[in-house]
C-alpha cells in the first residue's frame, strides 16, 4: 500500500516536472518572440532614413558613372573592332565618298567623329559573295565569277562538259574612273589540239564623265539580244543558252572600241552607242555569223561596225529594246564576193510575280553574190519563252526557238528547237537545271541536258 | 569619213548635249534620308547589337556573313530608319529604309555605284516594297517583280529589304 503511495506521489511529480517544463518553454518563446516583435516594431528615425537615403544615392550616382564609362569603352571596343584603323574617340579624317559620290576629290574628306557616319552597317570590309575591299578614299578592288557545267545526252552527243569558269577583276581608281575585266576558262581546258580556250571577254576602262554619261574603251561585251551582257547561269532558264543567241547573235560577242551609255530623260529611257572592231565573215567560213567573230585577237580592222541599241524599261517588270549594227564590209574586204551588212534586233522581258515571258527577233542582212549565193545573204530566228516560279527556288519554264542561218533562198534550211524545265536555285547564287529537248527542221536533235551553274 | 559615219557622230554629239540623268552617283546622302524622314530633326543614333543567333540569320539572309559587331539605326515616334549597303554584282549599292510597325514605310536608292542596273531607284520598282512585312520564315511578304538586266540589284535591295525588317525585329523585340 506504501509502496502505491510512493509511486502514485512519484507520477505526480513527474506530471508536475513536464508540465513545469511545458511553462518554462513556453515562456522562452513568448520572451524570444516578445523580443524580437519589440525590436521589429522599433521603426528608424527620419535621420536614419536620411542618411540611408543619401547613401543609396551616393551609390546609383556611382552605379550611372560607371555604366556610362562601359558604354563608352564598349563603343570604342567595338569601333576598334570594326574601324581598326580609326579611333572612335577623337575627330577622324573620314570619307565622305558615300555622301559625295560625284564629288571632286577636293570634297572628298572631311572632319567628322567616327559616330556621325550615316550607315547602319559598321563594317568597312564586307565578307560579300563577291570579296570586295572598299577603301576610303573611293578605291576598291574586286573580284566576281561565275561558271557552269553541262551535262548533254542528245542524239548528236552526249558529253560532260565544264563550258565556262570566269573570273572578273574589278578596280575603281577613283569614284568616276574604274577598269573591267572578265577572264574566261571555256570546255575546261585550252592548248594546241584541245577543245578550250582561254579568252579575254572584257577588258575595259570606263569613265564617267561630266556624271551623266559613261564611255567605255577597250575590248567590251555588245548591247545585242538579251543574254550577251548578262547571262550568269543563275539569270536565265536552260541549261544551255537559247538558240538564237547562239546561231544568229554569236554570243558571248566582245569587240574593241568606243562605247557612251547613258540615260535619256527621267522615264527609263537609255542608250547605247559605240564604235568599235567589227566580224570577219568570208566564203571560208561559209558566210556563217558566229565564225565570223575575230575576239579582237590581232583583229582585221579594216572595217569597223557600228551598234546602237535603245532600252525602256520605265515599267514595273518590263524591259523592251532594239539593236541594230552596221559594219561597211563585214569581209574586212578580202571577200570579193560580200559587202555590207545590217544587223536588228527587237527584246522584250516581261516579268510579274511569278509569271516570265522573254521574247526575241534577230536578223542580218548581208549584201553580196557570195552570202546570196548559199542563201546566207538573210539569217534569222526568234524565240518565245514563258516561266513561271512555283516557290523562291523552283521554276519551270517552256521555250520555243525558230532560226534559219540561210533564209535567203528558196530551200527548207529552217530548224526550230523546244526546251522544257526546271531551274531550283539551292540560293540565290547556285542553280541546278534540267531541261527536255526537241529539235526539228533540217536536223533533229532531241535528248536531255542536266547543268549546275554559279555565280558570286 | 562617209555618210553613216558622220551620222553617228551626230547623233552621239546630240544625245551628249541633250538633257540627261544620270545612271551612277548619289541621289540623296543619307544624311539628308535621315533628317527628311523625322522632319528635319535627326534623333540620337541607337544601336542593335548582334548575338551569334542574329549573325547566323543574317547569314542566310545574305548568303554571307556580316562583318558588323551591331548595327546603327535612328527612331522616333515608331518610325526607324536604316542605312544599309550589298553589292550588286561589283559594287556597293546604298539603300535607305523606313520602318514603322513592322513594316516598310519607304525606301529610296541613294547611292547606285554598279555599271548597270539602275532602274532600281525607279518608283515602279521601290513602290512595290510599301507595307511590305517580314514572314515568320524571315522571307518577304511579297514577291517583288524582278527587272530585265537588273537582277543581281533586283536581289540585292530585296536582301536589304528583309535585312532592314530583320534588324527592325532584332530592335523592337530587344
């Protein structure tokens, strides 16, 4: 019974112990938390905010300081960068040659902070397709190309070939006076007995002068027929170049001479008119156009020929023009038997959204017994092409070509070709083509031709 | 000299003193592009910085890198303008752009330096850029009529149109 007392007593003091313990627990809590409610509740004085105003005052001031100095050396980081040549700090001797194009070199430099310039593009050397160094002072050098290789499975032949590889070298002297030239690789390889050439296609200094007219000297490309002054693979449909502009326009056709260009009036109205080397055509070379062309290579120069050419193209998409030439023996005079000779043609390029048409007559007219005597005397042909672009990289295009190099006399010498296919630019610069051919008259030639041509 | 002769000559005599203008050269200094597209006040020029994301779409808009660490634009009240240049096929072409909401307000050639190709800077052509907005494949909204003998500065203002929306793009979105 004793001993139930004692522990009952025992139970009551351990119940007492916790819950003394609880109160003692409880109270520290309630201390701690009364201790640190009164300190929160203690707010800083007016002076205290104050001065901790003032500082961070003191720092954004020092924060603007040194954004202002980052942005500063950021600039010259990247002006140095760009225009290593220049520091971007102070006032730089700076070209003006594209705000003064037509200005005199006098004009041409002024004083100016290397941050007034008014381009949005920084970079004094541009990594362009074609790789171009544009110096201050108006003077650049340049360097273009393009080429293009066939593939042709006709009924006539069926070959590999690299036709063109070209390079053009470029040099400005001055913002008036600039120097041209376009160097050409044909069929891949030249020599005695090989089937290529190496030819110079241009080579010209060109003035501008008074600023409203230029004047070419030197051995340049014709303003003839469409292709003749533009015909980068990646311009035009077909693998091969149309026909016309092969057999009745002997494209690529360059002479050596005089050539003004130049615009009239304000409605895209333009000219061209030169003086210059003219063809060779004999009964050697059966009165036949393209063999005519001497590639002012110690070039006959007895007779010269004379071209002009009229271009609009004062619409949205259209082009038209016409050339005529005029040479007053187109023998040179070793030919007894050939005179003179007429050449014309009319061009028309038509180009709305995705729809194309190209359209092209030519024609010359040889005097003399001997072209009259095969027929030669007229040689003609045309040609009617119309495209049409089913996304940025695909297009299709159909072609249909008449031609006759012996027009002049009663016999059927008449052939026509058509060309159907597929131009897809991998970019703006590369073209992989494919096109179906048919060709009629006196000769049939039908196949297939694959080409990859480019262009920078 | 004989008579088709001394007729050419008269007729390059002629076409020499007649009233022309001129292919080449500069038919308004960006300067002046700048000034007349904010009435006369140019604004504090900005900059568009260019991050490796931004060079490698500019790349596939040009075909070629971009030697540029940012770009130099001018802005107020929306309206921005850019100066940008490409070759053509040998020589820089130099073309102002204004661009307002994501859109092409304007666009002039000011300075055409290559030997052919000029009927760029003609309304007929320019016009067709108006309201013109950037696809979200960074392509043109519309397509721009080429012009014969002119295509490789027909390609070339049609990058610049699309580099200038770009850069419009980079600017705003920034």
């Amino acid at each position: 019974m004793h001993f139930c007392k004692l522990e009952l007593n025992q139970q009551v003091k351990d119940i007492d112990m916790r819950q003394l313990n609880y109160l003692i627990f409880f109270i520290l809590i309630m201390g701690v938390s009364g201790a640190v409610v009164a300190k929160q509740s203690k707010s800083p004085s007016m002076q205290e905010i104050w001065k901790l105003l003032q500082v961070q005052q003191k720092e954004i001031k020092k924060l603007k300081r040194e954004n202002r100095k980052l942005k500063k050396r950021l600039n010259i980081v990247a002006d140095t960068i760009q225009h290593p040549t220049k520091m971007s700090t102070k006032p730089q001797r700076h070209s003006v040659a594209k705000k003064s194009f037509n200005q005199k070199s006098k004009a041409t430099t002024t004083t100016t902070p290397s941050r007034e310039s008014y381009t949005s593009i920084e970079s004094p050397v541009r990594k362009h397709g074609s790789e171009s160094i544009h110096t201050k002072s108006g003077r650049g050098a340049t360097v273009n190309g393009y080429g293009e290789m066939h593939y042709n499975n006709l009924d006539s032949k069926k070959e590999m070939d690299f036709h063109r590889f070209v390079l053009m070298f470029s040099y400005r002297f001055n913002n008036r006076l600039r120097f041209s030239s376009e160097l050409e690789v044909e069929h891949s390889i030249s020599g005695d007995g090989k089937v290529g050439e190496v030819e110079l296609e241009q080579g010209y200094i060109e003035y501008d002068f008074t600023g409203k007219h230029s004047l070419k000297a030197g051995l340049f490309l014709l303003p003839v027929g469409i292709l003749n002054e533009t015909h980068e693979p990646t311009t035009f449909y077909g693998v091969e170049r149309n026909p016309i502009e092969k057999n009745i326009i002997p494209t690529t056709w360059w002479e050596g001479g005089l050539l003004f260009s130049g615009q009239l009036g304000n409605k895209g109205l333009s000219y061209d008119i030169g003086l210059h080397s003219g063809l060779k055509i004999t009964s050697a070379n059966s009165y036949v156009v393209r063999k005519g062309r001497q590639s002012v290579g110690e070039a006959d120069a007895t007779d010269l020929a004379y071209t002009a050419r009229l271009r609009w193209t004062g619409t949205r998409g259209l082009a038209v023009s016409a050339s005529m030439q005029y040479q007053e023996n187109i023998g040179q005079s070793l030919d007894a038997g050939i005179g003179n000779a007429n050449y014309y043609d009319m061009t028309l390029v038509w180009n709305r959204g995705r729809f194309g048409i190209r359209g092209l007559y030519a024609m010359w007219d040889l005097n003399g017994a001997g072209p009259q005597s095969i027929g030669a005397d007229k040689q003609e042909g045309w040609y009617l092409e119309t495209s049409y672009k089913l996304t940025s990289k695909f297009g299709v295009f159909s072609r249909y070509a008449v031609w006759d190099n012996a027009a002049g006399d009663a016999t059927d010498s008449e052939k026509e070709q058509w060309n159907v296919g597929v131009n897809f630019w991998a970019s703006e610069n590369v073209v992989f083509k494919f096109d179906v051919q048919r060709q009629g008259g006196v000769i049939n030639d039908d196949g297939f031709n694959l080409g990859v041509g480019y262009h920078f | 000299m004989n008579y088709f002769s001394r007729s050419m000559l008269m007729i390059v005599i002629s076409l020499l003193g007649s009233t022309v203008v001129t292919a080449r050269g500069v038919y308004q200094t960006p300067r002046d592009f700048v000034k007349e597209t904010f009435s006369g006040k140019t604004p504090k020029v900005k900059f568009v910085w260019l991050d490796k994301q931004a060079k490698q779409q500019i790349t596939k808009i040009l075909g070629h890198s971009l030697n540029a660490l940012r770009i130099r634009y001018w802005a107020a009240n929306k309206k921005t303008a850019w100066i940008l240049e490409e070759i053509g096929k040998e020589e820089l072409i130099t073309v102002g752009f204004v661009v307002t909401n994501g859109r092409i307000e304007r666009i002039k050639i000011l300075v055409f330096r290559e030997s052919r190709g000029w009927e760029v800077r003609y309304p007929f052509f320019t016009d067709q850029f108006k309201q013109i907005e950037l696809t979200h494949k960074i392509k043109l909204s519309r397509t721009i009529d080429s012009i014969s003998g002119a295509t490789l500065s027909v390609n070339a203002v049609s990058k610049m149109a699309r580099l200038a929306l770009f850069f419009y793009k980079l600017a705003t979105d920034g």
